[in-house]
C-alpha cells in the first residue's frame, strides 16, 4: 500500500466505535473519554468511551446471562461464527492495517501481516470447535466403565496487551468461542482501536449479543479487579507484564479461578561457529525487530561463539543501521516509533546503564530527536554481565551482544534469567541442536529461525514468563473443564 493521505488516515478512524459494547449494545462510558495517541507524532488520533466499574460488571452480567445458552450452541454454529469473523478480517486486512498502524506505530508491512496471523486463530479454532470430545473406556475392574466429558469453563475476563493489538485478542476469543465460552474483554487503553473493530466484525458475523463484551478503561484496575473477585467469574486470561500477572494471580487466588498466563520474556539467540553466520543475522533481525522489538518474543540478548562474535555483530549492525525510522503508513519506512514517552525512557535508560559500565554501541545507542517516540536501531558490544539489560527485557530495537567460549557456557548464559518464554538457536549441528533444545529452559524455540508464532502451534513459556499456551490442540484446553461420570453396570 502506498503512503496514506492524512484524511484516509482520519476516515478509517472514524469508522470504528469508539463506544462500549456490553450485551449486544453500544453505549458510551459512564466516566467519559480517553485519548487514543498516534506514537509517531504523539499527537491524539480520537476519543473511545471510558467504562466505570459499574459498566464493567454490566459486562460481566452480560456474560453470564448468555452462558448457558451459547454453551448449548451446536459446536458447527460456534465454529461458523469463526469462520465468518475469519473471511471478513481477511477482506479488510488493508483498513485494520491502517488502523493499527496508527494506533501502535509499527509499519503497514507488519501490520497486515499480524492481521493474518490474528484472523488465522479464527480459522484455526473454527476448525476445532467441532473436535471438543472426551472418552468412553472400560473401567480395570471389568464391571464398570468411565466416561469422561468436556464442557466450556464458563465466563472469561481477557486483558490483552498493546503491543499485538489483534492478535493477542482472536488468540483468547478464538477458542474460548469454540469452547462455547462468554467473556469479557479489557484491551490496552493505549491501543484500543483493533479491538474495537473486532468487536464489530464479530457482531456482524453473528456472534450472539453478551458472548463477547468489550469494556475500555482508563484504568484497567480499578475496571477488572471487581470482575476478578466476582465468583461467577471462572477464568482470566492475561498477557502482559510478569508484574503484573503476579498481582493478578495473587488477586485471583480467593476465586481460585483458571489462569493462563502470558508474561514477560528475555530470550536468548544462541549463535555456535559452525551456524551459517549471514543465516543468523537475517534470523536476528527477525527476532530483533519485529514489532520493533516491542514483543516479549523478541531476543533480548546475543550470545555468540567468541570466533565469530566480531562477524555476527558487524553484520547486524550493518543492517540496524540501514533501517529507516518513520511513520508506519508512510513508504520506505522499515521502524516505526516506540508505544510512548515511557517505553523509550525505559529503553533509553537501560542502553545508558549499559555504555555507563563499559559497552560500546556499534550503531545507534540513542533516542532519535524531534516528534514521536523513536528509538534509533542500537548494537552493543562489549556489554558487560552486570548490565541492566542483560536481566531486564529491552522491548525496543536494541541487541546486545556478548560472547561464549563453549556449548556449557551458552546454555548457561541462556537460562540465566528467571523468565523461559522463548530461545533462538543457530547451529548446522543437529546433535548439539537437540542438545541445546533439550537443555534450555524456555517453551519455545526457534531453531535455525527467527520467529516462532503459528496459530497452529502451543504458545507459552515457563518459568516467569507464565502458563498455559494459546494456540494449537492445547488452545482450546484452556477453556474447557474435563467431567468424569463413573458408570456402573
């Protein structure tokens, strides 16, 4: 798509609700508006309804009045549901493009294309509404048998993040429709537009009115944290900050309610010197700079066999330095900028930290002046192993490298972190590939490749980068309640 004018920019804005969607109805927000921001000018793009606590479990009322009856829904309905939510993403991939783009600042390259991976759960999941089975087997005493049962776990609260404004939603809805679940859905207050218009294409595609309800906040406290001590609640999906999934496990204790927990990462790129050098740059930028680097899958730190540690770094910083810092929507441009004054702060703070104790950045290392949010793509060698971004995850465009004398050595490196959500690996030897897979303490690898995300695929990671995976047979199990019926005959 060539760059948009500022009034398309303005017309595909205003052709999503900006208002609550509670039981089928839009309604504005008891508390007012909040301002949506454009990150590439840190200007306002538009106002969406601000909900109130009691909005909130109006959602969570909504809920649970359609429970009963969507769980008895044919599962081929439910799946068709999808299906259709499927086809119409599809077909307006441009627009929602555009949409978030301006809403999160990536480039319309990136965006359509987590526009086809967010529809591609719809897909997915459609399928495998109709595959929700349990077992029938004889009992070992002969004389009896067992039958077991799947049935949804009833209504959800969703909290998804800013930095995949769509994916990170059809991930959590896909399945729990599937499942015959109702919900409610808390999108980031600084990217509420994709979700919004998700919401809408769901409707139209025939999603029953209090299945899915969509409450904007200001404060995403002060709007869930009544849902999450109400016992009618059964579930709570959250991706986002290892801080704060722990102040929601501990807030969701008392309900003892079903978690799945998506949280923070700090995942290593492990480079051997029998790996294909220029192979493992490209994967890095991958790895790096998708999302521009604002994604807890993005490799954090470059742990590179010492031989070749000098020729990985000079190659990645060759392309970082290349990369043009723009406005997404505009052509040419390769980086968008960071979500806000705060994200940049935090990846600003964090490269000083690092060049304060001795690092040296080969490209980049500094905030690019003037409007927006942009950070300047950064390679840093010689980063000591008390820096702060050694522990901390970057989420901006910036790859440390640090060196390894041997296979011991690396693995160690790696799972030095008490996160485990993902590991990059790059080596023509498939014995220590499997080694090394084996050995790494995360939930995802990427071997030889840079990126991991598939629809038809288990995400997650262990350690605290959470629990329970989305996506793949194991989605859907997220979302369902497995009943045992003893049978005597």
């Amino acid at each position: 798509m060539s760059t948009i004018t500022a009034s398309q920019e303005q017309d595909v804005v205003d052709r999503v609700p900006k208002q609550l969607y509670i039981g089928g109805q839009w309604r504005d927000g008891a508390k007012g508006t909040l301002v949506v921001e454009d990150p590439s000018t840190g200007e306002p793009l538009c106002e969406v309804a601000d909900a109130s606590v009691d909005e909130a479990r109006a959602a969570l009322d909504a809920a649970v009045d359609a429970g009963p009856e969507f769980a008895a829904m044919a599962p081929r309905d439910r799946g068709e549901i999808l299906r259709r939510a499927f086809e119409a993403i599809t077909e307006r991939q441009d627009e929602l493009a555009v949409l978030m783009t301006l809403e999160m600042g990536k480039t319309i390259a990136e965006s359509s294309a987590e526009i086809s991976y967010a529809a591609e759960f719809f897909r997915w999941f459609s399928e495998e509404a109709v595959r929700i089975d349990g077992r029938y087997g004889v009992a070992a005493n002969g004389a009896s048998r067992v039958l077991t049962m799947k049935q949804p776990v009833g209504p959800c609260l969703m909290i998804t993040p800013w930095n995949f404004p769509l994916a990170m939603g059809t991930r959590k809805i896909g399945p729990a429709v599937a499942a015959g679940c109702t919900m409610v859905v808390k999108p980031a207050k600084q990217t509420p537009l994709s979700m919004l218009a998700l919401a809408s294409i769901l409707e139209e595609a025939g999603l029953p009115g209090g299945v899915l309800n969509l409450v904007t906040a200001s404060s995403a406290g002060e709007t869930t944290r009544p849902l999450i001590s109400d016992r009618r609640l059964r579930k709570l999906s959250f991706t986002g900050s290892t801080e704060v999934g722990r102040q929601l496990m501990a807030q969701s204790s008392d309900g003892l309610l079903r978690l799945s927990m998506e949280l923070g990462g700090n995942a290593p790129f492990l480079v051997f010197e029998d790996a294909d050098v220029d192979a493992a740059v490209e994967g890095a930028m991958l790895a790096k700079m998708r999302n521009i680097g604002e994604a807890c899958t993005a490799a954090n730190r470059f742990h590179i066999a010492g031989a070749v540690a000098d020729e990985f770094a000079a190659k990645l910083a060759d392309k970082m330095g290349a990369l043009t810092l723009g406005r997404g929507v505009q052509d040419g441009v390769d980086v968008g900028p960071l979500i806000d004054d705060a994200q940049r702060t935090k990846v600003t703070d964090l490269v000083s930290d690092a060049i304060g104790r001795g690092a040296h950045a080969v490209v980049g290392g500094q905030a690019r002046e003037g409007a927006g949010y942009f950070y300047n793509p950064t390679v840093l060698t010689d980063v000591p192993g008390d820096a702060e971004l050694r522990q901390e995850e970057i989420f901006g465009p910036v790859a440390p490298v640090f060196g390894f004398a041997d296979e011991d050595e690396a693995i160690a490196a790696a799972n030095d972190t008490e996160y485990g959500l993902v590991a990059y690996v790059y080596t023509s030897n498939l014995k220590r590939a499997l080694r090394v897979c084996e050995k790494l303490e995360t939930g995802m690898i990427g071997l030889n490749q840079g990126m991991v995300s598939n629809a038809g695929a288990p995400f997650g990671g262990v350690k605290a980068s959470g629990f329970g995976r989305e996506g793949g047979y194991e989605g859907i199990e997220e979302y369902l309640e497995t009943k045992y019926v003893a049978v005597n005959l």
